[in-house]
C-alpha cells in the first residue's frame, strides 16, 4: 500500500470530478488501520491545499436506516475541515462538488477532553465533557456512488465523503435527546422524521464511540471541537433551489438552501 499514491489519487479524483468507484482491494488497503492511515494523507493534502486545520470530526452510518442504506454495519468517522463549516442560512453550491446529499444531525460541542473509563468512554463520561448541542446538517459528497457496491475501507479513506457541515445554534442545557425528533422539511412540508435514539440508541454513544475509537490511536477529544454524531433519517439528495428547514424538537432548527 502507498499511502502517499493514494492520497494524491484523492485529490485529483475530487478535483476533476471523477464519479467514485470502490478502490480500496485494489490499492492494496486491506483493513481499517489501513483504511485510516489513507484518510490521515488525505485530509493532511487537503489542510494544506486549502490553508484550514480540523474543526472536528463526523460520524456516520451511525442508525440502522443509514447502514442499510449503504449495505455496511459499522460506523465511520472523518475529520471535518475548519473552512467547510457553514452557518445556518448557508447558501449551497451544487457546483462546488461532485453529488451533494444531505444528512440530519445532532452536532455536539466538546468543553473539555471527555474522562475514559478503562479502555472505553460512557454516556456519562461524554455528557459531562459537552458544552452545547445544536441541530445541524452534514454536507457529502459521494460522487455519484452506487450505494449497492459500497465498501467501508474505501468510503473511510475518502474521509467519510465529508463535504462540510451547516451548523444551528448550539444550546444548553438540552432535553432528553433519546427523544428528540427530527423533522426535515421542503418548503413547509416535511418529508422524513427520525428520533435522536436512532444514533445507537443515544448520541452520547455516538461520541463514546468515536472517542474509543480515537484513543486506540492516541488521540484524545478535544475542547471546541464539533462532531457531527451521525444522520437520523436517510440521505437526502437536493435539487437545484430547494430549501430546507430541519428542527430538532427542544433544541432548535436549521436552514439551508442549494443553488447552481
């Protein structure tokens, strides 16, 4: 595996809007240590490229409906990029990217690294760290994926499909977020609900997660830094002018619209 190759395919893949295909087997990327290595080269190309450093990290394939989807049953995570995070009123460009689709989640907010338990972090051990929570909308990019012949190893290397993220307000305290609805919304009428329980059984999970998962590597969490905790209704795939409204109940709403 060559890692450096891989990543500069990346680059130029995305740039010259090439439509994605599964490309992991064939680079030689034959586990998930593999697979990260990749993303690390990757998104390290892209903070130089475009002069940014990390803002956070995403989730994803964090619900039943999502990895069903995408015919993987794990869950996934990519770093997200400080000059891709958007706020709510974001005006979208299609253009800007290969194929936009649009998930629904809850972002959270870290006040201080989260304490670990042994070797995992719990729910408890992750509310303590938040600061706020805020409803907000992941931006990918897929490229025009067939999502029959999806692979995890590739789709992480990709760094998640990150594309940016719009952000609402964040708030504290929150309410019961196991109970939170979701209701997405196109001029007025929603089109998909889904409950904050959707994101393995908590969102708080989500983030104990990802935090395990980091720390298997040395990385810690982060105070500031925004995760995105996973989709709690399937992929939305927009059209040119359309808007959207997404309300968190007890929490707030975010708006976005996409243009040419």
């Amino acid at each position: 595996m060559d890692v450096s190759k891989i990543a500069e395919r990346l680059m130029a893949e995305h740039k010259d809007g090439v439509r994605y295909a599964p490309f992991a087997a064939a680079s030689g990327i034959v586990g998930v240590t593999d697979a990260y290595a990749v993303q690390r080269e990757y998104v390290g190309r892209l903070m130089a490229a475009h002069a940014t450093k990390p803002a956070g990290y995403k989730i994803g394939l964090t619900t039943k409906r999502m990895q069903a989807m995408c015919g993987i049953d794990s869950p996934v995570a990519g770093v997200i990029l400080a000059d891709r995070v958007h706020l709510s009123g974001a005006r979208i460009p299609l253009s800007a990217y290969g194929h936009v689709g649009l998930e629904f989640e809850i972002a959270v907010r870290l006040g201080r690294e989260p304490r670990r338990i042994g070797h995992s972090f719990g729910v408890e051990e992750i509310a303590d760290a938040v600061d706020g929570i805020a409803p907000a909308v992941e931006i990918i990019d897929d490229r025009y994926a067939d999502y029959s012949q999806l692979d995890a190893l590739s789709l992480i290397a990709d760094n998640g499909w990150n594309g940016g993220i719009v952000l609402g307000e964040f708030v504290k305290p929150w309410p019961d977020l196991a109970a939170a609805e979701a209701a997405v919304a196109i001029a007025g009428k929603v089109i998909d609900r889904g409950f904050g329980r959707d994101v393995l059984g908590h969102t708080f999970q989500s983030v104990a997660w990802l935090a395990t998962h980091l720390s298997a590597s040395g990385v810690a969490l982060r105070p500031g830094e925004i995760i995105m905790t996973g989709s709690l209704v399937t992929t939305k795939f927009p059209d040119i002018n359309t808007s959207y409204r997404y309300e968190l109940s007890g929490v707030g709403s975010v708006t976005l619209s996409i243009q040419a």
